[in-house]
C-alpha cells in the first residue's frame, strides 16, 4: 500500500516519493508490476532451476469421459463442493486453495474408503474441483459488491476495471448496470466455451507442455516487455517489470506470496480516498470509524479475524516445537 502512494497527490499536488525521478511521479503502474510478481517471477525461477517435462501419457479420446459409475461417485461430492466453495470465495486468501483443500477433507473424512483418496478416488477429484469453481464465483460478490479484491484473479480483474474508468462497489449494479449483466453471462459463456474446448482439444494443450523452455521463455518474456512498453510507449515501466520480476522471484525462493503486495497496490489508492474522505467528514477524528455501526462492525470482525490467525499460527509453531525430534 505504500508503493501505491509513489507519484503525485492528487489532491494536494505534493510529489510523493519520486526521488526526483520523473517517470515515478505518475506512480507505479499496476501491468508492469502484475507481469513482473507473477510472470517475469516465474521466468527467473524456470531459469535458474528448468524444469523436465518428461514423458507425455497418451490416452483415448473415451478415457477423458468417466464412466456412469464414476457419474454416480461424483453427484454428492459435487454438491458439497459447490457449498464448501463458494462460502470459502468470500473471505480474503488464496480461495481456490482454501477450498480445494476443504473439500479433498471433507471427502475423506466421511468417506466409507478413505484409503483409496490419493490412489485415484474421484470423490477427491470431484469434490474439490467443484468448490474450486465455486469460490472463483463466491470471490466475484465481494469484488462487485465492495470493490474488494480477495483473490490475484479478481485484482487483476478490478484494475481492468478501473484502468477503463469503472469503480466496483455498492452503486456498480445501479450506475453500470449493462457491464455487470456482461459480466454474469460471460461466466454462462465462459463455462460453455470451456466444456466445448477443453473435451476435444485437451491433447493439444497438453502437447504445449513440451515446448522446450530455451524457445517458450524468450516468446514469453518477450510479449511481456511488449505489453510493459506500450502502456505508456516507456523503457522505465519495462525496468519496473524486472524490477518487480526479481522482487517477486525472492518471494518465490523464500515461499512468500506475492499476492498481498499486489493486493495493496490496488486497494491502496482506494483505501487513501475512502479514510480521506472519512476524515473529512468526521473533521479528523479517527474514533468516527468505530462508532458508526457498519464501520465498527466491519473494522472488529477485521481485527477478530487477523487476531485468531496470529493466534492459529503461534499454537501452530508452539505444536511443531514440542513436537518429538522424531516426528
């Protein structure tokens, strides 16, 4: 959130952190930084350490289609999942994660053959890949109905949307009311174009996973300085990209997501304008947050939420230390 403050205020005019560089005083951009955490990241880790691909298992066009008893199997795990997901979608992380893990769970637990999940059980398949799409839909309420991002997709998703001038929030159903009709019939289309071409063409996109890598990383690096370049016809953003391609490569190496810093780029603009205009309204008083209702609400289940997952973590690390050696 503070490299979000980068650039020139815009209420007050002030340079904000530039350090007299000029391309800075229009702030970071959010594509270059996008492409860098998660693409040009990726680039650099595939660099260092390539990855084999292997042998490719060839199977028959029948074998992609289950069977009327792997049908039947899939009917509850699916419903369960559609329930275990979309709740999941609503609450901030990494939600297709979350969910998945919560059904494959959940599947197990009162299945009356737990010891075939993980031999190729289709409750474990069924069940998880059902909430998995379940909470892409569920992150979509919070998106659309607040304007707040839970999930890389939908952040990406919101400054879209707000590149081409539109604020999600409580008014975007009412002031934009064809954009967000668009927005529910793509995922019908989106769904329907993803059964038609992921049947007949899954061999080809698993061919595409034996592209040597010394070809696919330099067409996609390549695309990816194209994209930086042409946002603003400018070498610094293509330096920015590396810059956030590197930031993101060390998060990668010591296991940090780089989602949150991605997360408060985009909110943090938002954030900056909304405790403003809050201030100003309350002429300064920081106590007008907690005592209106919504608000207090909101900010104590917030501070209720963060305090239990300080807490989980610490009886977690106190577990692993008196835990035997052994274990």
């Amino acid at each position: 959130m503070m490299i979000s403050t980068i650039g020139i205020d815009v209420l007050t005019g002030f340079n904000r952190l530039s350090f007299d560089v000029l391309e800075l005083t229009r702030g970071i951009e959010f594509l270059p930084c996008a492409m860098g955490l998660f693409g040009m990241a990726e680039v650099f880790a595939i660099a260092v350490e390539p990855y084999d691909v292997g042998e490719m298992i060839k199977v028959k066009f029948r074998e992609l289609y289950p069977n009327r008893e792997e049908l039947k199997k899939s009917v509850w795990p699916v419903i369960r999942g559609s329930f275990v997901g979309f709740p999941i979608g609503l609450i901030p992380g990494p939600a297709a994660i979350l969910s998945s893990l919560v059904s494959y769970r959940l599947e197990k637990g009162i299945s009356k053959h737990p010891e075939e999940f993980g031999k190729g059980a289709i409750e474990g398949v069924a069940g998880p890949e059902s909430a998995n799409n379940a909470a892409a839909a569920g992150a979509m309420v919070p998106l659309l109905a607040l304007g707040i991002p839970f999930a890389p997709a939908t952040a990406v998703l919101l400054g879209g949307l707000m590149l081409h001038g539109v604020a999600p929030g409580p008014t975007f159903i009412t002031g934009h009311s064809q954009l967000f009709w668009l927005v529910v019939a793509s995922m019908y289309i989106g769904n329907f174009m993803l059964l038609i071409l992921n049947l007949p063409l899954v061999g080809l996109f698993a061919s595409l996973t034996k592209v040597p890598a010394k070809f696919l990383i330099p067409v996609v690096t390549a695309i990816m300085f194209i994209g930086a370049y042409s946002l603003n016809n400018s070498a610094f953003d293509i330096f920015m990209l590396l810059f956030f391609g590197l930031l993101g490569f060390i998060f990668k190496t010591l296991n940090y997501s780089a989602t949150p810093l991605l997360v408060g780029l985009v909110l943090g603009p938002v954030f900056e304008k909304s405790l403003r205009q809050g201030l100003i309204m309350a002429d300064g008083n920081f106590l007008f947050f907690v005592q209106r209702p919504i608000s207090g609400t909101l900010l104590a289940v917030a501070a209720l939420i963060l305090g239990w997952t300080v807490v989980a973590e610490l009886r977690k690390q106190k577990r692993k230390q008196a835990a035997p050696v052994g274990e």
